[in-house]
DNA sequence: GTCTATAGAAGGATAGAC
DNA sequence: GTCTATCCTTCTATAGAC
C-alpha cells in the first residue's frame, strides 16, 4: 500500500552497501549478535536511513538469506554434463558438491538457516526447497537416465540421491567445518571422500558386468 | 579462589530448577533470543538467585549444553553386542542412531551447537569430541573385528563409518527435521533410510561368497 | 532520501536487606 | 542463598531538519 510511497530504488548504492555490510554481518555472527546500528556504522549509512530501505530487522535478515539461498544453488553447475563415463561425471558431480558445501558462504548459510528456523519456519521451508531439495529431484532424474542407459540399476533414485550426498557430507570433512573446528579441510581429505563416496556408490549400483 | 565462598551446593534444588528451565529455554530458542529474566521467572527464582549460581549468561550457557553434549551420546547403546550376523546387527545400530538422531532433544543440541559454535568455538570441538567423533573411533574399531573375523572388506575403516552415519543422515528425512519442516519423519520413511544404507553398505563391503 | 538526535523498551548484572 | 529494587548499557525504531 506505502509500496510507491517509499519506493526505494532497488540499485540504490546506499541500499547496495546495506544488503552487502547487513549480509556479511549475519552470515558471521548471526541474527540475535547483530545490531542495526552496527549495520548502518558497516554500510556507511545511518539508522534512519537503514529503516527508510527496509521496514524491520526481520524484513532486512529475510531478504539477505532468501537471496543468499536463491544464489546458492546452481543446479546446472553440477550436473555432469557429458555422459560418457559414469565414474568420471560422478567423480566430477561430487568434487564440485563437495567444494560447494564447504564453501565459507555455503557454511555460513547453512548455519544460519539452522539457527533461525526454528524462530523464521519459512526460512527453512525456502532453503530446502532452493536447495537439498532441488538438487535431489534434478539428481535422481539423471540418475533415472543412466539407468535407462543401463549403466546403472537404482531400484530408489530418491533414496541413492540422499546416500550419495549423505556419503559427501558424511560425518567427517562437513560435520568439522560446519563446528567451524580448525583445521579447515585439506585436499587429501576431499578427494578422499569424493573418490570413497563414488566407490562406494558404483559398487551398490554399478550394473555388473 | 572465591569457590569456596560461592560454593553452590550442586544439588541444590533452586540450582536443579535454574538449569531445567534454562536448558528447556535455550534448546527452544537458542542463546540471544532467551534472557535472564526469562530463565529466572521459568525457573521459579530471583535473577540475583541466579547470578549466585552462575557467574554469567555465557557460563550458564556452557553449562547447559556441555552437560547436553555429554549426555547426549551412550555409545555403548549403539555398539551391536551380539555380532553373528552384521546385516543384523547394522540394521540394529542404524534403527538406534537414526532414531536417536531424530529425537527432539538431540535435533536441538545440533541445532544450537551449531548456531553458536561461531561464537563459542570450544563448543563445536567438545560437540564433536563426545559425539561424532567418539562414535566414529568406536565404530570404526567395531569395523576392524569384523574384518578381522572375515565378515567385512574395510579398506579405510575412519572412512567407511563416516559413509554409513553420511548415509543415514542422507540429505533426507534428518535434514528436514533438522530444519524443522513438516511433517515429521515417519516410521517407514525411517526405516527405508536404514534399510537402504545397511544394504548400500553390505554391497561395497560386504565379502564375496 | 538522508542525516542527527532521541524516545522507549529490554537485557545483563549488581547492591543491599534479610 | 535468596529476595526486591535498580543501574547501566544496548537495542529497535522514529521524529524532525535539510
């Protein structure tokens, strides 16, 4: 109703250096430690200003994760392109899941989003959709094509997916990085866990020869 | 040097109220969103009650969450005791995990542990030292007998654990009750989860007759 | 739209009586 | 140890000038 009273303009550099200071801000220390004024002081701009762009800290905090979890998923990126090889789209697959979900910004979402979702239900509801949840429909529909190329036979696509996944994060390089536990992964660690995780998927749903 | 002075009896009642309520509070909503006065009118007391328990919010905190994470994991009730058949006895450890993993309990000490391991950092590390990665030492030395007794091929047995509890958590019905997303878990979902990580297990490391 | 200044509320922590 | 009452700080949000 007040939508063309206020109007901002949504390339407003004020309003850019907002989103970007409030979004580095959450992401680091979460919603509860993060006070408006310590927003404005990073953005360079004041309080009033702060609260002519968005009408609450609740409206700024959703805006910022919706997009981060909009962004965050590319799912084209990871799906193996050429189809020749299994083995090798698999391996390629999980090297470009894996480094994704131990991204700082990826971490940094994920746990926000865990944090506040029991306060924002909504905010849950989005990531997963945005995330977890499109990556496995998009996942086990190519998991269906390889099966009718018969190179693989995969009685529950859904559930391959999750394993699949599951066996990435695992519980060891993701559950550590996700506690923020020093040391950070090494590159040993993520290709052993990429390269187990395809082993250990081919020998359950390779079709034998 | 002023224990003795403050020296709160650790079964004091008021103290056992203190931290029932605070425990029940901050599992709710997480450490910014409760406040003192808060705990202190849940719990039945004054706030300055509370201070002579509780050096601060921050110790109370530590308190209720160390104590959690410690609790939190009986790994002997996770371990098969009898091991004549591993499919059984897997099937049996990952009904027992998953099913622990799920409990409302368990979900909100994950939750806030990973909310404010950002700014706690000892909590991530005495999370993961009580509870993933015991489990994973005793899994995995539970992995190597089976190998030994020629019931397992278990190349990297650290590995292998983190795939089959990767396996269980999947990216399905746990990472939706970690986000609080309705509905909840059913009992054949939980089973097919189980069910479907003993089986991918057994076919990559399962001895072939 | 943007600022300075401030209102109004809430939180963490303490003083002092008992 | 426990209470009541309160201090000081910090927070969200707004008023009013430009």
């Amino acid at each position: 109703m007040s939508q063309t009273l206020t109007h901002p303009d949504i390339e407003s550099p004020k309003r850019q250096a907002i989103l970007q200071a409030a979004g580095a801000l959450f992401m680091a220390q979460g919603y509860g430690a993060v006070s408006m004024d310590a927003i404005a002081r990073a953005g360079g701009v004041s309080k009033a200003t702060l609260y002519a762009h968005f009408q609450s800290k609740d409206a700024l905090f959703a805006n910022i994760v919706g997009t981060g979890c909009r962004q965050s998923i590319q799912t084209s990126d990871f799906l193996p392109d050429a189809v020749t090889d299994v083995e090798a789209a698999l391996t390629g697959l999980g090297q470009r899941m894996l480094r994704f979900l131990l991204a700082e910004r990826t971490l940094a979402i994920h746990r926000i989003v865990i944090a506040e979702s029991v306060r924002f239900p909504e905010l849950g509801r989005a990531f997963y959709d945005n995330g977890p949840g499109m990556f496995r429909r998009v996942f086990a529909a190519w998991l269906v094509r390889q099966q009718q190329a018969g190179r693989l036979a995969v009685p529950d696509p859904d559930l391959a997916a999750d394993q699949f996944v599951g066996m990435l994060r695992g519980a060891g390089v993701f559950t550590r990085a996700t506690l923020g536990l020093a040391p950070g992964p090494t590159e040993a660690e993520i290709n052993a866990t990429v390269e187990g995780a395809v082993r250990t998927f081919l020998r359950a749903f390779a079709v034998r020869a």
